[in-house]
C-alpha cells in the first residue's frame, strides 16, 4: 500500500529562463503585475491533475484509465509574476472506492514564496469490459503522518457534501417549494399573455414593435 506522499509528482514551469514559455503565458505585452493567463495555467494543473491520478490508478490496474468527476472550486490567492518560475505540486490526498482526490498547490518560490492557488480534482477510474466501460474498484491509501491524515478528512468531508448535494437534488420538492414554483409559473404564464396580448394589439393597430 502506498503513502499519499508516494504518489506526489511536481512540475515548474521555467518562466524565469524561458522566454518562448514566459511568451505564451503573457496576458498583456506590458510590464503589468498578474500579468499571467491564468486560463493556462489551469490547463496545465487539469493535466498534472490526470498524470498523477493515472500513475497511482496505473501501479494497480495497468489498463484503467481516469475522468474527470469534478474540480473543486478554484480561487486565485495573490497575484503570479511572469518572471518567477511556477510550480505545481499534486498528490492523492484521498482514494474512495472508485473514485480518488487529487490535491494541487500552485506557487512561486521566492522569498517569500507565494501561494497562488489550490485545488482539488476528483477523478474516477475506469476499465473497458468488451464495449462496456466501467469505474473499477482502487486500493487504497494508508496515512501516517498528521498532515496526510488532515488532508484524508477534508476529503472525506469534501466528498460527503457532495453527496448530500446529490441527494438533496434527487428529493421530491415539498409542500413550500411546490407552492412556491407553482405561484412562479403562474406569475409567469400572466406575464407572457400580457405581452403576447400587447404585441397582437399593436400588430392589428400597424403600430411599430421596437426591436422587431
Ligand atoms: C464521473 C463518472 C464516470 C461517474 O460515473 P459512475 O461511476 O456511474 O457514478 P457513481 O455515482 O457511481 O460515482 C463513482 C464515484 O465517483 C464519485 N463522483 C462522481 N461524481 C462526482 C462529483 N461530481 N464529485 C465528487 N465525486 C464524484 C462518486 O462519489 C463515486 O465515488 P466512489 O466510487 O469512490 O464511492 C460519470 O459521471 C461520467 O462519465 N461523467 C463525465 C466525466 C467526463 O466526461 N469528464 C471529462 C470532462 S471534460
């Protein structure tokens, strides 16, 4: 069994030596601050993301393949500088019974070091039966420090909000809510017939519809 920080993979990206690289990521041709696309950015820890999950996935099941389930929400922390390298940290903080969490820290070393952002992507592994591809059972990890254990937990709680969010859309709306769409559709259907009576009316009058 493995460790979470067994299956840790970093990638930099050299902005500081390479100019080619530094081009693509430029937001603006000025010397501005947050001066980086972050969109590509983004792009680059979706693939870190499925590199890592797959490595962990492949050590078991050597013909599974990974997709993407969900990405936590993402919020840009401080401002990236396009002249600092940046470097991506990814690791499995958590594995459910298909599914795993991985973890991805984005920052720049420096002095002091900046925290741009983290994040959190599940992915589910999947194997081909035939012509039926399905998610396939993992094994799991095991956690021997605090922090890996601390890393466990906001998983574990990451993943039951989901469940319940699940849950909660699956559920029968109630009385309240029923009344309330209800009221909605009403109000609705009264608004439409006043304009659609209002557009009739100026059409038999000949009169201008504006925007028409
Ligand atoms: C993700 C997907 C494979 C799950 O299908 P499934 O296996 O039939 O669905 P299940 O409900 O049994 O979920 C499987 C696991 O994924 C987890 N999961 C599924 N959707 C999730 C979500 N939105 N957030 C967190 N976990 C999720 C479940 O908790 C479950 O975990 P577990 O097996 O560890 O207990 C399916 O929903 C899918 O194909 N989605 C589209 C994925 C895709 O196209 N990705 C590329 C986007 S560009």
């Amino acid at each position: 069994m493995y460790r979470p920080s067994d299956t840790a993979v970093t990638q930099i990206l050299p902005f500081s030596t390479d100019p080619a690289l530094r081009r693509r990521f430029l937001l603006h041709d000025e010397p501005l601050k947050a001066n980086v696309r972050f969109g590509l950015l983004l792009e680059v820890l979706d693939k870190l993301a499925e590199d890592t999950a797959l490595a962990y996935v492949r050590r078991s099941i050597p013909e599974a393949r990974v997709v993407t389930a969900a990405i936590d929400h993402i919020r840009v922390r401080c401002e990236a500088d396009i002249s600092r390298d940046v470097v991506l940290l990814a690791q499995v903080n958590y594995v459910g019974r298909t599914s795993l969490e991985v973890g991805v820290r984005i920052e720049q070393p420096g002095d002091p070091p900046s925290h741009i952002a983290s994040c959190y992507v599940t992915m589910v592994a999947q194997t081909a039966d035939g012509q039926q591809v399905g998610s396939t059972p993992l094994p799991g990890l095991v956690f021997e420090d605090d922090l890996e254990r601390q890393r466990e937990s906001k998983a574990i709680k990451r993943r039951n909000a989901y469940r319940r969010s699940r849950e909660t859309a699956q559920q029968q709306p109630t009385r309240d809510e029923y009344a309330l769409l209800a009221r909605l559709h009403t109000t609705g259907a009264a608004w439409f017939l006043r304009i659609d009576g209002w557009l009739t009316n100026h059409q038999r009058l000949g009169k201008n519809i504006p925007g028409a």
